[in-house]
C-alpha cells in the first residue's frame, strides 16, 4: 500500500509542489540505481553460470520503493497494485530485451498482493510486499488475456523445465494455463497456438479438486496428452519439463510429478501464461 503525503502550503504557488514531487522521484531513482550499481558490484559469476538458461520472470515482485525498470530503457515506473505487467523487464536475465508482452488495457495481467507463496525463489527484489499477478475477476471476463515473454536465449537440447503457482478463478469458465509457443497473440494464445501447454480449470468452484489437461495445439483441434484432477485453490504447484533430446515432456502438477509422454516440438518463440486467476513465480530452469 502506498502511503499518501498530505502537505500545507502558505502563500505558495503550484510551483512549490511540483519541486517536492520531483525531489521525491529524483531520490526513488537514485535509490533504485545505487540498488543496481550495488547487485553489479556483488554478483557472483557463480550465479551467472547456474542461471544460464533459465530465466525467472517474478515481475509480480514490487521492487524497491514499488518502482520496477520498463520499456527499452529500463526507466523506473510503479508497480503498484492493479498496474499491468506490460512492459516491465523480467528480474534475469533484466534487460529491455526480456519484458513482458500481455495486454495494455481492458482484461489483463496485473499486478497485486497476496500471502507468501511457500515455493517462490527468493530475489533481493522482494524484501517487503508479497507480489503475484492477477487476471480480476471483478466484472464477468469478456477475453482471456494472455502474457508472453520471448525467449532471448539457446534453449539447452537436454531439457528445460517452466513452472509457476496459482490457480483459476472460481467462475464459469475461468482458466489459468502456461506455456510454450510461438504466437504474438495476446488474448487467448495458448487456446488457439500453444505449441506444448498445460490448463488447469476449477470445475467445481469450490477450489478441490482442480481439473488439469496437459495439451498440445489448440483448444479445438489439438490434442490432450494428459489429463486429470487433482490439487486445490492456493499456490498449486504446475510444471511441464521438455527434453528435446530425448523426445519427452514431464507433467507435474500438485507438485507431484504425473507422468512423462513422448513428444517433440519445433523450439518455441515466448514462455505464456493465460487466463484469469491469480499466479506467481515464474520459472524456466533447466
């Protein structure tokens, strides 16, 4: 929550306020710099080599004084709540290359509070505010927005694994689903061109159990590869592993691993998140 500053002004012009604004920002900016000058000074090239291939997009954390890097180059701009994601650079591998792609306006992803997730990598980013993305609810959905991040980097051929938590709203046809494909679109994407898939519904809407489908191509025409029902409303665990060498693809769900199917794919464009619901801590390791 962002506190709001009330001021007096006697026989002062507009001037005045405008002046301490700036004053604020310029030491918001300051901050968030000497933060990066700082992680640059300290990082391990340790780090570097275990996050090669993986990118951890928790763009749901707030950041430091709710401020986040967005657009090409990296300017500061709020995170606070029911802000959409569009824009804002992922956390690694952190550069205008690697920024969400999902709505600007109507239905989308945005972001918003929440209890800890147990499971959540931990990131200097987050130290005060619990972040997570939602797709509301409020209003009956019209559209299922869809958030892409493009993959910037040489997926290793021995496998990679992407994962997030959360779960659907608990509404008539309400989805949450992520994945893989190769498609810009960014309403419904994974419904009708994701290339490898996994959705997760709440047909009882009681939150247990959920319903989940592992699926490649589209909604309509493509097909289920795995299908079940199990895990609950809450951080629900949801990963799909893809080993293009040896021609496999991994369903966990509930953090329980289901099962491994042969499959192949030509190499995807975008990782992709869809639906409504809420998520968090998005993952892609290998």
């Amino acid at each position: 929550m962002q506190r709001c500053h009330r001021s007096v002004v006697h026989a002062r012009s507009g001037r005045h306020l405008a002046l301490r604004w700036l004053r604020r920002r310029w030491r918001h900016e300051r901050r968030w710099r000497r933060w990066r000058q700082q992680r640059q000074r300290h990082r391990d090239p340790a780090d570097d080599r275990a996050r090669a291939g993986r990118a951890a997009p928790r763009v749901v954390r707030p950041g430091p004084d709710l401020l986040r890097p967005a657009g090409g180059k990296g300017t500061a701009k709020a995170t606070s709540l029911h802000t959409t994601i569009n824009g804002f650079w992922v956390e690694y591998p952190g550069s205008g290359n690697a920024s969400w792609i999902a709505p600007e306006t109507g239905q989308t992803w945005k972001f918003c509070g929440g209890s800890d997730d147990p499971y959540e990598l931990t990131s200097p980013l987050q130290t005060q505010y619990n972040g997570c993305v939602a797709s509301e609810w409020f209003d009956p959905p019209t559209s299922y927005p869809t958030a892409l991040m493009p993959i910037t980097f040489t997926l290793p051929s021995a496998g990679y694994e992407l994962s997030m938590e959360g779960y659907p709203a608990p509404i008539a046809g309400a989805y949450v689903a992520i994945g893989f494909t190769s498609s810009g679109a960014v309403t419904s994407n994974l419904t009708t061109s994701g290339a490898l898939w996994l959705r997760v519904t709440d047909p009882t809407r009681f939150g247990f159990p959920l319903h989940y489908e592992l699926r490649a191509g589209s909604l309509a025409s493509g097909r289920v590869i795995a299908s079940g029902d199990a895990g609950a409303s809450g951080w629900n665990r949801m990963a799909i592993r893809y080993a293009p060498a040896a021609g496999t693809v991994t369903l966990t769900n509930d953090g329980v691993v289901i099962g491994t199917y042969a499959f192949t794919m030509p190499t995807p464009k975008y990782l992709a998140f869809e639906g409504v619901g809420i998520l968090d801590d998005l993952v892609l390791r290998q």
